[in-house]
C-alpha cells in the first residue's frame, strides 16, 4: 500500500480483461491520464507485460489474473488494488467472450459461459467495488464504464447469447446508476461496433480466431467512415467518462462504430 499515493490524489482503476486489445488499451489510455491501473486478466502473462509496459512508460500498475465469474476473485482485485494504491476510484468492466451458434444449435454451457463472463462478471465486480463507491464520504469522483456491444443494442445473429448479455448489461449501467447517483458515481457504458481485435484480425494458418480475409474487406467496406475502429477509439471514450468533464453524465451508452451500427463483431 501507497500512502504517498493516497495522498497525493491519484485517482485508481481496476480494469477487467486487459491483457490484450481493447482492455489494454483502455490500461494505457487512464495511465497516460495519470490514474494508477489495475489490470486483470483470466492469463497472468498478458497482464503483467501490460503493467511493465506502462510502468516502463512512467505509470503506476498492478496486474492481477483471475476470473470475473468468480465472486472470490472479484472481491480479492478489488481488495488488492485498494491496499496497493490507497484507494479505488473508477471500475470499467471489459471483460468478455464469445461462443457463437444459431440458438437452435446453442449448448446450455455455451449460454451459461458467456452470461456468467460478459454480464454475471460486470455484476460481480459493482458488488465488489461497493465499498469504496457507495460512501458519501468520499470526495474523488467515483466512475464505472461498462463495455457494452452494439449486438446488445441492434442483436447480432448467431450471437444471441452474447448479444443478451451484452443488451443486459446496458441495463445493468442504467440502474446501477440510478441506485448510486446519490453517492456521486456515474455509471456509462460504450458500444463498439466493428473493432481491430484478434476477434476481428485476418485469420492464418490453423489459427482459431480471426476471420477470412474477403469476409474481413466486406464488412469494412460497408463501414461509412471506411476503417474499423480502433481499441484506442474505445480507450477514448472511456476516458471521457472517467474524466472530471463527464461529472454530470451518467445513464449512458456511447455507440463507437464509425456510422455502421449493424457490423456488431468486436
């Protein structure tokens, strides 16, 4: 633990899956703004070489590796990151995967896996984090920022388990915000659409994620703004709703997908 930290008005912000793509990009940008990051991750590896990176870069991080469907661990990084940096100021639940099938074709564990990761995860970590949100007392502005999907906004076929839970943590923001408004915590999230991730990269070899080329150009092309998105274009917005500037916003969601709402792969 930090008093030097504590005292001197760091704001803190434990990430969830931000080893790799949007999530460590989202680590990077709040660094950069001068927040102390936690970053978690289900694989270890990932997350500290995020945190290296950033304390290499001059900022403060702690990695940490655990599952959001686990109630233990979401209450241990919650914990840790308190102890570490004095304090815990801003959540952004990112954490997330996929298992797609048309829903007839759609296993109980497929369903249940992603419900207990995208939704049951973002559930886990407000509960966590409740001690150092729900508190009058505190003065630092206090954010959370879900990342949603525009599949849980417009659905996504072939994607109906992510896509429900994805539209149900948009209703898990606007009543968390609602219930905790009155102790001065905001609570938004952001939609992406089409985003360059290892989801959304062209596939080679025997690798299992990614996608073909020719599929890869097609969705792009019918991007308006003519590029996938970025994680940086996410890590943007994120910061927004972390920012001093985002006080009097909350209840929100951001959709980031470059004029095309549809494309929901991210």
């Amino acid at each position: 633990m930090s008093a030097a930290v504590s005292e001197g008005g760091v704001r803190v912000a434990l990430i969830t899956g931000a080893g790799r793509g949007i999530g460590v990009a989202i680590a990077h940008r709040l660094a950069a703004d001068g927040v102390a990051v936690c970053i978690t991750d289900l694989d270890l590896g990932p997350a500290e070489a995020a945190a290296a990176a950033i304390e290499q870069a001059g900022g403060q991080a702690l990695a940490l590796a655990g599952d959001v469907s686990s109630p233990d661990d979401c209450q241990r990084w919650a914990q840790t990151t308190a102890e570490r940096f004095g304090g815990l100021h801003i959540l952004v639940n990112n954490a997330g995967l996929t298992r797609d099938a048309m829903v007839h074709r759609m296993t109980d564990a497929q369903w249940r896996l992603v419900q207990d990761v995208v939704l049951g995860g973002a559930f886990n970590m407000i509960r966590a984090v409740a001690p150092w949100f729900r508190d009058r007392e505190r003065s630092a502005p206090r954010r959370i920022v879900n990342i949603a999907s525009v599949s849980g906004i417009y659905g996504s076929p072939g994607n109906v388990n992510y896509s429900a839970a994805k539209a149900g943590l948009i209703g898990l923001t606007r009543t968390i915000a609602a219930e905790w408004a009155r102790f001065g915590v905001t609570v938004n999230a952001v939609a992406p659409g089409f985003i360059a991730t290892r989801l959304t990269a062209v596939r080679s070899g025997s690798e299992a994620l990614g996608m073909p080329q020719e599929v890869r150009d097609a969705l792009v092309a019918r991007i308006p703004i003519g590029r996938a998105g970025e994680p940086e274009d996410v890590a943007a917005a994120v910061s927004y709703f972390c920012s001093p500037e985002a006080g009097y916003v909350t209840g929100q969601v951001l959709e980031i997908h470059g004029g095309m709402p549809d494309i929901t792969v991210t």
